[in-house]
C-alpha cells in the first residue's frame, strides 16, 4: 500500500507542476468551465428534484383515473342493478294481479259450469231415456205423432 502511495504521490504532483506551467491558460479556461459544469449539475440535481414530484403526480394521477374508472362501472352496476330490481317488482305486482284475475275467472267459471250441469240433468231428466230404449213404447210414440200429423195435414187440406 506504501507503493500505491508513492506512485499516487508523483501524479498528482506531475499534475500540480503541468498546472504550474500554463498558469494563466489552465486557471481561465478550467475557470469557465468550472462554473459551467457546475451550474450544469445544479441545473440537473434540481431538474432531478423537480421531475421527482411531477413523476409521483403523474403516477398518482393515473392511479386514481383507475380508481376512477372502478368507480363509475360500479354507480353504473348499480343503477343498472336498481332499475332491474324495479322491473322485478313490477313483473312481479303484474304476476300478482293477473293470478288474482285467473282465480276469480276460474271462481266464475266453476259457477256457470254448475249451472250448466242442473240445466243439463233437468233436461236428461225430461227426456224419459228408458222410453227411447224401449222399442215398442218408441213405436207407439211414432204411431201417436203420425196421427197428429195426419190430423194436422187434414186441417190444413180443408182449409186450403
């Protein structure tokens, strides 16, 4: 290590004497240039410091424009959501009432269908069934209305 001081050592002393040399070049044109690099690095340590905020801005930003987003979609599920709900509701009040409409027409129905079943056993009732099956009482009726066919066919031959 004593070495690497040693060498270290003439270098820089090299470079101080190559200094001392060109004086009044060395010191004006290292001096223009000092201040150049130098306002160069502040100019980019603050372009630095002032990028940094406008970076995380901009990041947080475009993190709540994705909030954002999510946002809206879900006010709009939920309207969409709601207004489903109400056509449910309104479907199911209509169901509701057109079931109390089918009940009270099947009610009426019941009704006039037992109506209808008197009317029909009176009327089978008045027909005397077993006479009809019956063959000779069926021929004495044909006898009967042939008469009064007669009887009536008469009348009318008279009058004409």
């Amino acid at each position: 290590m004593a070495e690497a001081k040693s060498k270290a050592a003439p270098k820089a002393a090299a470079k101080k004497t190559a200094a001392k040399k060109a004086p009044a070049k060395a010191k004006k044109a290292p001096a223009k240039k000092k201040p150049a690099a130098k306002t160069r690095a502040k100019a980019k340590t603050q372009a630095k410091t002032r990028a940094r905020p406008k970076a995380v801005d901009t990041g947080r930003n475009a993190l709540l424009a994705g909030l954002g987003v999510y946002g809206k979609a879900y006010d709009q599920m939920l309207e969409q959501f709601s207004s489903l709900q109400e056509q449910v509701d309104e479907a199911q009040s209509r169901l509701t009432e057109r079931r109390k409409q089918a009940e009270d027409l099947y009610k009426s129905l019941i009704k006039r269908g037992s109506a209808v079943e008197k009317d029909a056993l009176k009327a089978l009732a008045d027909l005397e069934l077993d006479s009809l099956a019956d063959r000779s009482k069926l021929e004495a009726q044909m006898k009967k209305a042939k008469s009064r066919f007669d009887d009536l066919k008469g009348k009318f031959g008279k009058v004409a």
